[in-house]
C-alpha cells in the first residue's frame, strides 16, 4: 500500500456529488465526482440513506452507528483534503514568512522522520481496519502503537543527533518527530474510527488539528522569524487535538450505553508481551513496507540535500507537496472502502473485483485532470502559492504530478493487497522499486538538480505501478482458484 502519509500511517458507497462538503467539489472536478455517484451507489446495493443514517452524519450521533458508505467517503475526503491543505499550507507560510532554506529545514525534518515512524507504526491502522474478525482488541492496538512510537521518537533523536546539521536544523529534526509521533498515536484512533465505519470522527480530527496547527505555525513564525518555535506551536497543537478530541470520541465509541464514560478504562492500552509480539508479527511486514515507500519517497531529497544544499531542497519539497490534495481523494476513497474490500474479498470475490476497478476507474480520470490542469496552469500555481521565484520550476513541476498521477491508480492496488492481506507480497515490490529510486535518483540528481529529483519520483511511480498491478492480478486468480467467487 502507498503512503499517502500517512502515512503510517495513513468503504466508500454511493455519493450524491451536490452533498460533498463544501465547496471541495472544485478541488478535484465535478467530472471525477459525479463518475463516483453510480459506481459507489452500485456498491452500496443501490440504498440511499435513511434519515438515522442523515442524523449518524454528526459525531454527536448514536457512537455505535456505523454511517453508510456515502458518508464515509464524503467525511474522509473532506478530512484528508482539509488536512492535507493544511501541511501544504505550512510549507507556504515558511515559504512566505521564511526562507528557502527554512521550507529545506522543515523538509529535512520530515525526511528523517517520516520513513522511522512509517517502520515504527507497523501500519497497525491497516491490520486493524481489515481485522474482520477481531483477532484483537482495541487496547492491544493502543499499546502495541506506543510502544513502537516511543522506539520511533527515540530514533529520530539519534539520527538528528549523527546527522552533522546545525543546531537549529537538529531540533527542527526533533520537534517534527515529535509531530509525527502524535499523529502515530492519532492514526491508530483514527483507526478504530474506521473500523467501526465512523469516518465523520476522524474526518472532523483531521479538519480540526490540521487549520489548528497551520494557524499556530502562521502566528508564531510571524512574530519570531524562526522555524524551532513555529515546529514547536504546530506540534502542541496536534498533541492538544489528540488528548481532547481524539481519546475523547474512542472513549464514546468504545462505551455507546453511556454519554461520557467516568473513568476512561475502555481506552487504556494494554500492555501484555505475548499478544504485542504476535500483533508486531502480524504488522512487521506492512511496516517494513511503509519504511520503504516512505524511505524511496524521501531518498530524491537525500541526494538533494547532499548535492546542491537546503535552498534546492527547499523548492523541490514545495512543489511536490500541492498534489497531495489530489492524493487525498484516493487515500479518503482506499480507508472508507477497506472494510468492504476486505469483506468482499473474503466472502464475494466478483464485488471485491468491482469495487476495485471502480476505485482505479475514478483514480485514473482524477489523475488525468490533474496532469492536463498542471500543464495548462501550473506556473501560475506555484506563483500564487509560493510567490515568483517559484516558478522556475514549472517543468519539474509538471514530471511530478504526472508521477503522482500514476500513484493514484496504483495506490488503489495497494489497498487491494492490503484488503486481502497479503501483507509479505508487498515487501519484495516496495524493496525492488527502492532500488531503482536509489539508481534514478544518483543517475539524474547530480546531473540535473531539482528536475532530476522529479524525474527519480516518477521512475519510482512507475516501477511500483508495474508490480502491484501484478500482484494484484495474481491474487485474484489464486483467489479464484480456491474456487470461492
């Protein structure tokens, strides 16, 4: 499964495209949207929704009430493309109030520790959304996460520390693990969320902590000039979000006969070696996944860094970041589908087959939309979102999202797999397009400098495409051979 960060991080059913939230309609197109309107209703066993599901819409609804497919698209989208707006909007604002080599900083920090904490989640989210059967509770998932972020957090301090940067640069490192550290611990709530098909909760967790966070960076790097303590604001907010919001609605979820559970012991983790060990088992082959992905995602920007300095940095990690919001359609479309996938593909293989082609169909036009957009526009892109210098990049900005878009097809496969649980097959594909990302990105970076980290993405994407479109194909038919359809 692609990051799509997650990360580590991190069903969907019929949608009407006039009720998706906002005007976010326009982020993506109202083509996409309204191709999604028959494929999800067909999905979804052409129910439409009652007024209890309507009223379920709300977190202030029954806990228990699992929403329908519709509306757990629609909060998911909502949430991944508000948060993801938000990261990119921090990068703006450093962009705007910093430097250049400030945005490097921060982009180095997210380099460090985004691949430690993408091996140190063990995308525990993934196995615990497609845990049809409930092998394990909720309370093991918790402890297992914090254990395993506590390792992660204590693993970017070291390498922060190794690392030879300036002072400043190390505690950017560090500040930024300890937001993804939050975020590690966030996931796997959100998680429960998901399993239990609540989207509405973790779609408003994320449009609450992200505007929160994107403000406090804003405020504090316009009254100190400095990246540390705006690092420092953005990660308190998210620590803030977490223990209020968060833990507050697991806590409903978990215990629906009362409004507020008193003493909180249905969300305390559970700490027991055994079942940890065999959950980390379990999980170990997804995380080392996610570390690869993470880590070839981010092994352009090392050799970046290591050849032309922060500044080049700096303007390569600004461009890449706008199309996550595209990425942020398939990622709200892969975590409201999970659960069906991985009930269909258990129980239907043909319902599996076409909610997976339908996933990939709406991908593939969202991906075409967005080249074909970049290309006419995409200059005036990044000049209204970074200012002019910007757009020198116009060229490398055009390679990258033509990468991305073939990740939003793939990344629908990896979901897939994900769903059926073939966790180890995904090890040997992520392995082998690492390596001809470390190949293209030391063939084509000291050569051509920022275009050849663009050009490294988009050997990457390729290369994954290739192999989980494979093993997609050679799932369904083992699949099939076991004579269940």
């Amino acid at each position: 499964m692609l990051i799509l960060p997650q990360t580590g991080g991190l069903g969907l059913y019929y949608v009407q495209p006039t009720r998706v939230p906002g005007r976010l309609l326009r982020i993506v197109g109202s083509d996409a949207l309204e191709q999604l309107n028959p494929a999800l209703a067909e999905a979804d066993g052409g129910e439409s929704e009652t007024s209890a599901a309507r009223a379920a819409h709300r977190p202030s609804g029954p806990p228990g009430v699992p929403l329908s497919l519709a509306a757990n698209f629609r909060w998911a989208f909502a949430g991944n493309v508000v948060y993801a707006a938000c990261q990119w909007g921090m990068l703006s604002v450093l962009a705007r109030l910093g430097t250049a080599e400030a945005v490097g900083q921060f982009v180095l920090g997210l380099s460090i520790a985004a691949p430690i904490m993408a091996l140190t989640m063990l995308q525990l989210r993934s196995v615990q959304v497609t845990d049809v059967h409930e092998a394990f509770t909720f309370a093991d998932y918790f402890g297992t996460r914090i254990v395993w972020t506590i390792a992660g957090l204590i693993a970017i301090v070291v390498c922060a520390s190794v690392g030879g940067e300036d002072r400043g640069t190390f505690w950017v490192v560090v500040l930024v693990g300890m937001m993804k550290g939050v975020d590690s611990l966030s996931d796997i709530v959100r998680g429960l969320f998901q399993h239990r098909e609540r989207m509405d909760l973790s779609g408003i967790s994320l449009m609450v902590k992200g505007p929160a966070s994107l403000l406090a960076l804003a405020l504090v790097m316009g009254l100190t000039g400095s990246v540390v303590f705006a690092s420092a604001a953005a990660a308190l907010v998210w620590a803030v979000s977490f223990a209020t919001y968060d833990l507050f609605y697991a806590n409903r979820l978990l215990a629906p006969e009362v409004a507020v559970p008193k003493s909180g012991q249905r969300i305390r983790p559970r700490f027991r070696l055994g079942v940890m060990g065999r959950l980390t088992w379990t999980a170990f082959p997804l995380g080392i996944v996610m570390a690869v992905i993470s880590l070839q995602t981010n092994i352009p920007r090392y050799v970046l860094q290591s050849c032309a300095g922060s500044k080049l940095l700096g303007y390569f990690g600004a461009i890449v970041y706008p199309v996550m919001a595209g990425m942020m359609v398939t990622t709200a479309m892969g975590q409201s589908a999970s659960p069906r996938l991985a009930r269909y593909f258990a129980e239907d293989l043909t319902a599996f087959v076409r909610l997976l082609s339908q996933l990939s169909g709406i991908s593939a036009a969202l991906a075409i939309a967005m080249i074909v957009g970049t290309y006419t526009i995409g200059d005036r892109v990044l000049w209204l979102l970074y200012g002019a210098e910007y757009t020198a990049y116009y060229r490398e900005f055009v390679v990258v999202v033509v990468a991305w878009g073939v990740q939003l097809v793939s990344s629908c496969w990896g979901y897939g797999l994900t769903a059926a649980r073939h966790f180890r097959t995904q090890v040997g594909l992520t392995g082998a397009s690492c390596v001809a990302t470390v190949g293209a990105a030391f063939v084509f970076i000291p050569r051509y400098g920022v275009m050849g980290a663009a050009l490294s993405v988009l050997v990457t994407s390729v290369a994954m495409a290739i192999g989980y479109a494979v093993a997609m194909f050679w799932a369904v038919r083992a699949k099939r051979r076991q004579g269940v359809s």
